[in-house]
C-alpha cells in the first residue's frame, strides 16, 4: 500500500526580482480580500503541475495517496515527542475552516465547466458513457488521471500530507474475447516535518503497477483480476517501503442505468528489499457512481488500508465521505473533474483524520492498444 508524505516548508530567501512565490501571493491574496481567514495565510512553492500550498496556524503539510501504514509508523514514533513535551500547544483545523478548504475546491468545477463545456450534440451523447468509462478501473479506453491527495492533521504536528498520482491506465486487446488493461500509480510526494525535529522529504514514491485480466465483451457486469506490484524506486526512504512487494488484485462492477458500482481490492505482501519493515497491506476500494447526465455524476471512492504487521487497534484506516464531478470538453479533448472529501471515522493513531481529493483525468478515446 502506498502512502504519500511531505516535505518540511523550507525557508527561502528574499531576491529583487519577482519569485514564483511572490507572484502566487499577488495573484490569489486578492481573492480573499474582506475574508476572516486566518492571518498567517502564507502560499508557498509552486510545483511543475501548479499547486498552492496554504499553512494556518497549525503548520499544514501536503501528501497524496501515500501509504497509509507508513505515515501511521512514522507518527507512532513521534510520539515520544508528545510524551516529554505534554504541554505543548497545538492547533487542529476547525470545522468551519474544513468545511471552507473543501466549498473553495468544490467550486473550481462550475468555472471549468461552464468554460470548458462548449459541446457539440454528438459530444454530449458521449458524455454520460465517458463519464461511466472514468469511473471503470478495467475500461477499454486509454485513460490518464492526475489525481491530488491532501491528507490533514497527521502527526504530533498535525500536518497537511500531499500526494500527486499520475495513475495511467491502458487497455490491450489480446483477442476478441479478453483484454489486458494496466494501471499505473505514479506518485510524487511531498512530505513535511510529522514532528519537532524530524526531517522532510519530496519526490518520487514507489511506483505501483496492476494488471488486471478482462472479459471483453461484458456489459452488465464487469469483473478483472490479475497481479499487483510495488516497486522500490522511491528517492528518499521516507517517501517508500524499501521492498519489492506483490500480491493478487480483483476488481467487480455493476453498470446499470445511471449507476455503477463495485469495489476493487488487493494484498500485497514483501518478497525481498532493503527496508527494515515487513509489508503484509490490504486495501479495499468500494466505488459507487451516481450520474445524472451531461456528464454530471455523485461519486464515492473510499480507499479502506489494513497494515497486518500493526497492533490491532492501529491496523485499519476507514474513510467515509464522496464528491461531485463533471465530464468536460477541452475542444475534442474529454477530461473528467472530480472533488471529494472523506473524513477517516477510524485510523491509527496520530495518522490524518480527514482528506481532500481533487482529480482531472484525460480520456484518449481515439487511441486503440494491440497485442497484436
């Protein structure tokens, strides 16, 4: 299983010249002019892909779809920290500046939409069936999700952890009865300090690849099933496990109407490597997708994380919540926008309790994959 970590906020010195730091502060401080914010609002480093990082009081970091039982080790640790510092004053983020974080990403899509849904009839005949093939692990079309995973409140530091996964998924006809379809998790991770004194670190995770076995003319009910696969090639210990790791994986989904719903799932246990702990991880992903038309659709997708080799009191992460999203044009480009929010109703100690999910995923219906 893989988890996401951040990097510490470095301090960075002042030049004469406009920085990218300066620019973000000019271009989006005047958007929340007349707002009670809170008054350290600082923006930070800019990433290739664009992302703004805000840190309140409580010192936020940034992560994505990091490996859950990793954070939860690393916080474990932290906690010596707490214990000899008892006093120590610390800040969680408040309901109303939760529910503020969420509305601000939420509302993205409206603009997007509304610019980017400039549509020809036969484009929006497509629509609710490419919506439907973004929310299928085990569609027959070339897909390339960017999906940014913000984790909140992990640690003694109560930090914001940040994940960016570049997860593409390409299908291969192997004959006219079955397909091979192969999705990748990328991740580029930001992990900041968890806990006074304790290092940061920012880059490539370990990359995950599934290969799942598919029936290729199901309709109604969909199912695949093949080898999952985790790969050392983080560049920080932080950021991985350090181990070679396999496992089965299977997925199952129903297309009925508006809905589509499933679950997919794996295990994945250490073969060899150079990390000190075993890995023995579960993760359980229930999806359910409610689609209106136009592109429009209610989506959830908790990803459910059992670490085995924990006590049993911090082995489960159980996240509950969902999102909205749209199917959007980008001229003859398709590309699905999705935000979601989940708050972890069970998770290991000192581990994120709630999660921001933001995701644009670009569809190449036009590009057709042959073994042969």
């Amino acid at each position: 299983m893989k988890q996401r970590n951040i990097r510490a906020h470095s301090q960075h010195k002042t030049s004469p010249t406009r920085s990218p730091k300066t620019a973000a502060r000019e271009l989006f401080i005047p958007c929340f002019e007349g707002k009670h914010l809170p008054s350290n609002v600082r923006f930070s480093k800019v990433l290739p892909s664009v992302w703004l990082e805000l840190n309140f009081v409580p010192q936020l970091m940034f992560k994505g779809e990091a490996t859950r039982d990793r954070i939860r080790n690393r916080a474990l640790h932290s906690m010596n920290d707490m214990q000899t510092n008892p006093k120590k004053e610390t800040t969680r983020m408040t309901a109303k500046t939760k529910l503020t974080f969420f509305l601000l990403a939420l509302l993205t899509i409206v603009p997007v939409a509304s610019n980017a849904s400039a549509e020809d009839s036969q484009s929006q005949t497509n629509s609710a069936e490419l919506a439907k093939k973004t929310q299928n692990p085990v569609a027959d079309i070339i897909s390339i999700p960017f999906e940014n995973y913000f984790y909140f409140n992990a640690g003694p530091n109560h930090a914001t952890l940040y994940d960016l996964n570049v997860k593409p998924v390409i299908p291969f006809h192997l004959n006219e009865n079955w397909n091979l379809i192969t999705r990748t998790i990328i991740p580029i991770i930001n992990e900041p300090s968890l806990s006074p004194g304790s290092r940061s670190a920012f880059g490539l995770g370990d990359i995950n690849p599934t290969f799942f076995l598919s029936p290729a003319k199901s309709s109604g009910f969909i199912w695949g099933a093949g080898p999952t696969f985790t790969l050392p090639t983080a560049m920080d210990s932080l950021l991985g496990s350090g181990k070679f790791s396999m496992g089965p994986s299977a997925v199952a989904l129903v297309n009925r109407g508006p809905w589509l719903f499933g679950a997919l799932a794996y295990n994945q246990w250490s073969v060899t490597g150079w990390g000190k702990a075993n890995v023995n991880d579960m993760l359980i992903e229930p999806f359910a997708n409610y689609n209106f038309g136009k592109g429009w659709h209610l989506s959830t997708a908790p990803l459910i994380t059992a670490n085995w080799e924990a006590a049993g009191s911090q082995q489960w992460t159980v996240p509950v919540g969902g999102g909205i999203g749209k199917l959007v044009w980008f001229g003859k480009l398709p590309a699905d926008i999705l935000v979601q929010g989940y708050s972890n109703v069970k998770h290991p100690q000192n581990t994120p309790d709630w999660e921001l999910r933001f995701q644009i995923t670009f569809l190449l219906p036009g590009f057709k994959k042959s073994s042969k």
